[in-house]
C-alpha cells in the first residue's frame, strides 16, 4: 500500500525529530548516537529507515560526522569513553616511564 504525500511528511517529521535529539545529545538510556536508537526512537524498523528512509539515515550520519569532525561528541557517552582512553594511555606512558628508574 502506497503512502499519501501527508502520510510520508507525518513520517518523516516523526523521523527528523529524534534525528534532532540525538545530534542535540538528549541520547536515552540504554541508547547511543546511533541507527539502532534513531530507529527505536522514531517508531520504525531498521529495515524501514535503511530501505523507505534512507535519505533521512544518510542525513543523520553525516550530519553526526560532522559533528565530530567539528570536534562536538552529541553522545555524552562516547565522549566520556574518549576521554578514558586518552586518560589510559597517558598513564600508561607515565607508568612505563616509571619503571625502569624503580627497578635500578
């Protein structure tokens, strides 16, 4: 059965509004800055957002990526998880410059 043009804006409106909340960083629990989310948030399958609406998926990432090429993590999440592993490594340089002046 074929949408009606009113039928398709209705979903698409009811796509771009997660799409929108997502990016702005309003991710809900036990989501992510991702399709899985977008999905579940706008009420639609994946398969439905990769085959009807994949204009609106393609806009979504990259409209993310250039969020974070622009240095902006719109998942509070992933940015944290960054943040750690940068943290990790440092330390783990520090520490590896540690030991072998304990050692002697």
């Amino acid at each position: 059965m074929a949408l009606s043009s009113e039928q398709r804006d209705q979903i698409e409106r009811r796509i771009r509004a997660p799409i929108d909340r997502l990016l702005g960083g309003q991710i809900p629990v036990g989501g992510a800055c991702d399709i899985k989310t977008l999905a579940r948030e706008a009420d639609i399958s994946r398969a439905a957002l990769y085959r009807t609406w994949g204009h609106l998926k393609d806009e979504f990432e990259q409209r993310r990526s250039a969020a974070q090429a622009g240095g902006q993590q719109p998942d509070p999440r992933e940015a944290r998880i960054a943040r750690l592993r940068e943290q990790n490594q440092r330390l783990t340089h520090k520490l590896a410059r540690t030991r072998p002046a304990a050692s002697r």
